[in-house]
C-alpha cells in the first residue's frame, strides 16, 4: 500500500450513532452461563452492528414448572437495546421438568420436546410467556437451533419431526404476539433437502423467515447457495425472509466447533470474517450475524456431571476472554484483529448502504509490481454498493485458500462513466487513501466527442478485502 497516498482512517462509530444495519453479533450460550456479559456490553456496542442474538434458555427459565423467571435474560436484553441495538431470540432448548432426556445433558442441549402431549404443551406455553413478556422489545425469534445435527437434534435430524414441531411454535409466537416475526430452519449450512421437507410440511406458510447458518472455509459458492434457497423459496412463499444466523471461524488452531483444526490464526479470521460479511451484504439476507462477539465454551455435546465434556474451548470471539475453572468466559475482552475489521465494516455500511452494479470491468496490462500482468483469474471477487446519498463503491479481493496461500499483487479496472473523486480503503486496517496519478489514466478509444473511461492500474490485490470508493462513501454513508 505504499504507493498510495494516506488520507486518513475510517471513522469509527457505536451502534446508537449508526442506527439500523443490516449487520449483527453472535451473544449466544447464557442459556448455559457461558461467559459473563457485564464486560461485553460495551464493546459489543462500540462494534456498531444492530443485530445482538441471544438464545432464550427454557430450563435456566422455568425450573419449576408453570414458573418463569425472565429476570436473567431482562438484563441481558435491556443492557443491548439500551446501548442502541436489537435483540432477538433463539427459542431454545430442552427443559429437565418434561425431558427425561435432558436430565443427561449440560444445558438440554438437542433435546427437543416433541414426545408427550406434556412436553409439547410445556414447549408451547413457554414461548408464549416468552413472546409475551419481550413484546415491544424482541420482534425477531428463532426456533431450536440446527435441528439438522444429532447435536441439537439428539434423537436425529428429522426434517418432518422439525416441521411440525415448528409448525406449533409459528403459531405459538404470533398467538403471543401478532407484531413478532418466526423464524424457522436455523439449520447448520444450506440444507436444500431439509428446507424442501420442511416446506412441504408447513413451515413455508407458517413462518415469517428461514435462516441458515455458513462455516466453511471457501466462500465463493456462498451467493450460489442463497439464490438457489431463494429460488426453492420462491416455489412456497415468495414473502419468506432471509436470514444468515451464525457464521464466522477460529482464531486459533486448538479450537474446537466448526472449522477445528484448520491452521486459523487472528488474521485469517478477520479475513474471512470481512470476506463472507461483504458478501452476505450483497445478497438479498435480510440481515447477517457473526459467531461470536467473544471466546467461549462450545458447550453443546456436554454431559452433565463430566465438566471435561463441555471445557471445549472455541476461538470464533471478535474479542478474547480468560477462563475460570469452570470454563466461564471472563475478565475485560481485548480486541482482536476481526474486531477492528467489523468495525471498518459496520462504519462503512449502515442500513441504508444496499448492494449495486456499477460499469466496471477488470482487465490485464503490465505490473512492473509483479513482473508480469496483472492477475486476471476467475478468483478475484468484486461487489458493487450504493449508499442513501449516491456514493458508491467496489470491495473486490483474490479468493485464495486461506488455509494454504496468502496473496499480495495487483489488479487493473475499466471504468465508465465517473467523475467522481476515486479514494481506497484498507478494511482491515481502517487506513483510506487517495490514488496516485500513476495509478489513474484515460482511455478514449478513438471515439471523439464523448468523455474517457478510466482506467485504474496496478491497485494492490490482497486476499482481504479492499473497497474502492466513488464520492465520498464513508462521509455519505
């Protein structure tokens, strides 16, 4: 980036100063008491994402039964919408009162309640309680998490079984609450098999939204994958939302959940974290929430009475934590590089910023930067955006494997039809640049009287995202 001329740095902001976004943050597992929120509050609010996702915790709810005790969660939730962001809830999990089952696991996880009439009215009466006390504060509720795997779903994934169990609790929320949206699938990738039994069984007409959940390493199939649920949607009910519900990686070869033991350090996170947001951005996904605001506990094949099988650490925190001896996370969370990224992000695109073409096409010419031409691969990524005030801008970036590669040269673009100030921006670091002359040239191609194509040389090409900007994005957003 040394060629370029540094102008500054992206201007950070908290979620009450961005207002809306389409952006969001995992807060999940105090169902469990898996870390203490006190110390998170705050930070989680200076990311400057809306979105909070908590999960509901029907047995640290009600522990006796018909009792319900929200006071737990009425301070988790008060905490995020007094700092300027939305909560919503998973609705979720098992409860020991009505579950032999979950007697055997930590925190009744995967043990749905769909056996007795008992279990399912008890389910049923729940969310209504729950619906009903958060009305006017929680609009947005999931139900269960990733029925899709024998993790979650303990007797095993049955997409019929899910369905009607889904059914009832769609219409359990609305009796709660005609204003509250339900939220099915939550399933643990692009399930189209799931999704289609699903529908075929109700949930389509039943529910207000879908959403999925993404942890792969390779994100180029990413868009493939929510146009053609869209398309399967569209065969039910074309109204149905979008949701992206978790997705993010480890910072930290040694942690354990998805994506374990892939060589993940604090950089690669925070480059996938940029590269599968900016594409979720671009997509139709209502919104999109990243797992997890901090370090914690996997907690979900745990064994009560055996602390061993639930002390499976995971590294998906935009923020590090310390551990007590009982596997809590705590202390004061330091920021790690994906943090600092999500805030470019966020900063960048509040709600108003909406995914757009824009008469730009790559091309190839000579880079005395790599000895050669530039990289003309079918692996760089480009996506256009347009905020509320008419600026525009272009994250683009060469998709490597991120396990195997890192990736540093350059890129050259046609551009029509601008006049504005051309600027760049380092998403990662925050660091905004103007272009060098050297950089900026014009091709008229022999056609007299009408105004030049620019064209951009050698801008670096990294396996991060940078973002061209058209006017004054960050100013405008």
């Amino acid at each position: 980036m040394e060629r370029l001329i540094p102008t500054g740095r992206v201007q950070l902001k908290n979620a009450r100063q961005i207002g809306f976004s389409r952006l969001g943050v995992g807060f999940e597992k105090l169902d469990r008491e898996a870390f203490d929120p006190q110390n998170a509050y705050d930070p989680v609010a200076a990311l400057g994402v809306h979105y909070v996702r908590l999960q509901s915790g029907w047995q640290r709810t009600e522990k006796e039964k018909g009792v319900y005790d929200f006071a737990w969660l009425d301070e988790i939730v008060d905490n995020i919408i007094a700092r300027g962001q939305e909560p919503w809830i998973d609705l979720c999990y098992g409860n020991a009162l009505y579950t032999p089952a979950a007697r055997e696991y930590f925190g009744a996880v995967g043990c749905a309640p769909i056996h007795t009439e008992e279990e399912k009215n008890a389910w049923k009466a729940y969310v209504e309680a729950t619906v009903r006390h958060f009305h006017g504060r929680v609009t947005w509720y999931e139900i269960w998490n990733e029925p899709d795997g024998r993790w979650c779903w303990k007797t095993g994934a049955n997409p019929i079984e899910y369905a009607a169990f889904a059914v009832d609790t769609c219409a359990a929320i609305h009796r709660a609450d005609k204003e509250a949206k339900a939220i099915a699938g939550v399933l643990c990738s692009v399930n189209l098999p799931y999704f289609q039994a699903m529908f075929d069984h109700g949930v389509a007409d039943a529910a207000d939204a879908v959403s999925f959940h993404r942890y792969n390493a390779d994100e180029l199939n990413a868009l493939n994958e929510i146009r053609a649920l869209r398309a399967l949607i569209n065969r039910y009910n074309p109204k149905l939302q979008i949701i992206q519900g978790e997705s993010g990686t480890q910072s930290d070869s040694r942690g354990m959940g998805a994506l374990r033991g892939g060589a993940w350090t604090e950089e690669k996170q925070a480059k996938y974290t940029l590269r599968h947001r900016l594409l979720d951005l671009s997509s139709e996904v209502a919104f999109t929430s990243h797992f997890s605001a901090l370090d914690m506990i996997e907690a979900l094949n745990g064994k009560v009475g055996d602390k061993a099988s639930y002390l499976d650490f995971g590294y998906f925190g935009l923020l590090h934590a310390d551990f007590d001896e009982n596997g809590m996370a705590c202390g004061t969370y330091s920021p790690k590089m994906s943090y600092r990224a999500m805030q470019h992000l966020a900063a960048l695109f509040p709600g108003n910023v909406k995914p757009c073409d824009l008469p730009v096409i790559r091309t190839s010419i000579d880079s005395p930067r790599v000895f050669g031409k530039d990289d003309a691969s079918s692996q760089i990524v480009t996506l256009g955006f347009e905020n509320g005030k008419g600026a525009q801008a272009l994250a683009y970036w060469k998709a490597v494997d991120l396990m195997r590669e890192t990736f540093d040269g350059t890129v050259s673009f046609l551009l029509a039809g601008e006049t504005r100030t051309i600027g760049l921006i380092d998403l990662m670091t925050g660091e905004t640049y103007a272009l060098p002359d050297a950089m900026l040239g014009h091709e008229f191609y022999g056609i007299d009287g009408y105004g030049p194509v620019v064209m951009l040389k050698n801008l670096p090409l990294k396996d991060r995202p940078l973002l061209l900007t058209f006017g004054d994005f960050q100013e405008e957003a």
